[in-house]
C-alpha cells in the first residue's frame, strides 16, 4: 500500500513544530518513529496534509538520573529503553515493557513520546480502506456507529460513544510508577501526571490542547517493586490482549504502605483498580487476601470486543495476570 500525498516538513526547534501544528491541528501530524503513523496513513485512516517530522530536532533523545528521579526524552528509542543498564537495573519493568513492543525493528525505529500517544486499536478501525468500505464509517472515521457495542436487532439504543482500546506498553508501568509528563504548546509549557494525559474517550484519547506537544517524562524515584506482565498471542508483533502493571511499596514490617494496579488493553485508556489497591493495603499479604484482590480488580474493567477475544476472556486473563504477579511479589519477600 503507497501512502497518500501529503507535504513533508522539517522544523528545527519545538516551539517551531508547535507552531505549524497549531496552524493546521486537523491536517497536521507528527512524525517521530514512525512506526504506527505510517501504517495508518497507507490505511487511509489517516489522511493528513502536512507531517511534521520531530527527529529533525535535536536534543528530545536522552536518558538522565538526577535528583529529582529519571528524565526521559520524548524521542528515546524503545531500544535505548530496553538495553539501557540504568533502567535494567533500577526500572527493570520498565525495561521489560520496552522488550515487549513489537520486535526489535520497532523497537529501534519506535520512541518513547510516540508509544505513549499511540491511537487507540479497535477490530473493526484498524482495517484497510477496502475492508471499512463494506459499511458506514464509525466513530473514529467521523462516522455516526460503533460496531463494538452495534444497535441491537429488536431496535436498542446504539451506543454513543467510541470504545476502541488503548493498547499500549509503557504507560501502564509509568503511571504505576507516578511519572509526570511535561508539554511543549502554544501557550507555554505545563506538567502533569501522566495519567492525566488520557481521557478514555476512544475518538479523543488524548487531552493534548491543539498545538502541544509531548516533550519529557520524568519518573521519580522509586523503593518499590514494580512488574509488568503481557498476554498476548504471538510472542512478537502483537499488541496486549490485556496487560498488567503492578507497583507495591512495603514497611520494615513488609506491610504494603503504597500499591499502584494499572491495566491495559482493557479500555479506551489505561484503566487503574482503586478498590483493589485500598484492599492491597489492609491486611496481611496472603492467599485468602489475593483472591479478595483480584475478584476486587476485575470488577474494574470493562472491556469490550475491540480484537477477536472475547470480553470474558479477557477479564479472566486480567485476573490471572494480577493472581500471578501478586504471588511472585509474595514470593520475593
């Protein structure tokens, strides 16, 4: 499949990139790997005018330790991630959520900035043009049906709204890890959580203002344990069927003072089990505890049908994950 025609630019600094951004929000897009950007556009799911390629900027690719925690430029590659001894050895999760993008070409070609703003993936979006022919548009094409929650035969209510899936590796890990975001716009820099950064809004997942741009992350440092574990498919080139991070700080007398349970693939965003880590933290770390935490946890997610496995399977496998990550961080102790 060729790409469509569009105009290729060349900005020498951030704020220039904001700039012709925020000129044409809707027919402009970023480049920085590459590597979901173009498969979209030779599916003509997307169909911009202008790209704007960020790797022409330097300075936006760096991995720095310093007082305040970890600071990681939005152009890193996954590999650096992945290989790198500093986070191997103090975020290995982290690391690991690297390894598991994809396979190696990915992960040279792939960016930090460019994971975590990722699209969100839906089965019946990320299809060729020929394939999403055969009917209307959906949400995500400016259409007015999603085809996950469809009308029902008796004539039901459609739904609303979109329920495509943020798939991606990283942000589960970074938000259970409290990592802050910082963003480059029009109106000036600003900083927040990350979490914040996703609105679970399947057409809109984002809450970029027009014209911003993902700059920095800064991952603070942590005495914690923290893992990730990823069901999917394939052992390579597949996203999550659902995914799982899991971060737990302890007392002197091993009780867990702070615990953090983030899911993805399991909703327009990445979804956090509140409940669940409140239960986590009053009582003792045993098996009758971990059940009470992952019948808690799945009662969280709401998947839908947005790949070819069913929502009950993955709420299961969701609650396998957080069995199995529970019972290796009580193994450790």
């Amino acid at each position: 499949m060729r790409l469509p025609r569009f105009e290729y630019v060349e900005p020498k600094s951030l704020k220039e990139a904001s700039r012709l951004l925020a000129l044409d929000a809707k027919g402009s897009v970023l480049l920085a790997g590459g590597t979901d950007l173009l498969v979209n556009m030779k599916q003509r799911l997307i169909q911009p005018k202008h790209v704007i390629n960020l790797k022409t900027i330097s300075g936006l690719a760096y991995l720095r330790d310093g007082k305040d925690g970890l600071r990681l430029g939005a152009l890193t590659t996954l590999h650096d991630l992945a290989s790198s001894p500093l986070i191997q050895n103090r975020y290995p999760a982290l690391s690991q959520a690297a390894r598991e993008v994809g396979a190696y070409a990915h992960q040279v070609m792939g960016t930090l900035g460019g994971n975590l703003c990722q699209g969100n993936r839906c089965r019946f979006y990320n299809q060729s043009d020929f394939w999403r022919g055969v009917r209307p548009p959906c949400f995500k094409v400016e259409g007015k049906v999603c085809y996950v929650v469809p009308a029902r035969p008796s004539g039901g209510p459609k739904s609303k709204e979109c329920h495509s899936a943020y798939c991606g590796d990283l942000a589960p890990v970074l938000i259970a890890l409290d990592a802050q975001v910082q963003i480059i716009g029009p109106d000036g820099d600003r900083s927040f959580p990350l979490k914040k950064l996703y609105t679970h809004k399947g057409k809109k997942p984002l809450s970029l203002k027009k014209g911003e741009i993902l700059k920095e992350i800064l991952v603070p440092h942590s005495s914690g344990d923290t893992l990730y574990l990823k069901w999917r498919l394939r052992g390579s080139l597949e996203f999550p069927i659902i995914s799982l991070a899991i971060h737990l700080e302890r007392d002197v007398k091993q009780n867990v003072k702070k615990a953090r349970i983030i899911f993805g693939a399991a909703g327009p965003g990445p979804i956090e089990a509140v409940l669940a880590e409140k239960i986590l933290k009053t009582g003792p770390f045993d098996e009758q505890r971990i059940e009470k935490i992952v019948d808690q946890a799945v009662k969280e997610i709401s998947p839908m049908r947005t790949s070819i496995t069913s929502p009950a399977y993955k709420r299961k496998m969701a609650g396998i994950l957080l069995r199995q990550a529970l019972e290796q961080l009580r193994n450790a102790d």
